[in-house]
C-alpha cells in the first residue's frame, strides 16, 4: 500500500488533470466545474445535479459522488491511474456519467 504522501501527489496529479478535461469540455457540453481544497464539484443546471470528486486519505481511494451513487477508485500500479473494479479509469468513469447526465454521450480529452 502506498504511504500518504504518495497518495496524495497520485490523487493530485489525477484530479487536477481530470479539472482539465471537464474545463475543456464544460463549455461545450453547459456544466460548470469548481475546485476547493483538493476536490471537484461539476454543476449542471438541466437536469440539476452535482457531482463530487475527492480523494480519501485513510483508505487511499478517489470517492466520486454522481448520479445518486458513490464510486470508489483504487490506485492500478499496472496503469499507473485510479480504477474502479470494473476496470474504467476515473476519467472514463466521469466521461460516462456526465454523458448518463446530458443525455448524450461526453468525451474527455487527455
């Protein structure tokens, strides 16, 4: 298991990266995306909601709330990125359910 300080440089680089991407893709798709203290709030007006993405420390995860849901992404060594089980990375995670959001599909670019 990775110490602290490499959790947090990991979770970091990946949030910040993933800011990025939705900031690339915000005005294009109509969301807003906010960041405070390390995590990310995405707003939507229609249909209202707000997503979260944050890391969590004591378990060395990134917590996403979206969609009335919770997604808890482990550090892949092998891919060197946040994973949930089934494999999706959190950018793809966000592409898919901002996308289930919009009602259509989203892309994120690297």
């Amino acid at each position: 298991m990775m110490n602290e300080l490499e959790f947090r440089d990991r979770a970091d680089q990946a949030i910040g990266n993933l800011k990025k991407s939705l900031e690339t893709a915000a005005d294009r798709y109509g969301f807003e995306v906010d960041s405070n203290q390390g995590a990310l709030t995405i707003e939507f007006e229609e249909p209202p909601a707000r997503f979260v993405v944050s890391p969590n420390s004591p378990v060395r995860q990134i917590w996403v709330s979206a969609r009335v849901k919770s997604f808890k992404l482990d550090w892949d060594y092998a891919r060197a990125e946040f994973v949930l089980p089934d494999g999706r990375s959190l950018r793809q995670l966000m592409a898919d359910v901002t996308g289930e959001q919009l009602g259509e599909a989203v892309v994120l670019a690297d």
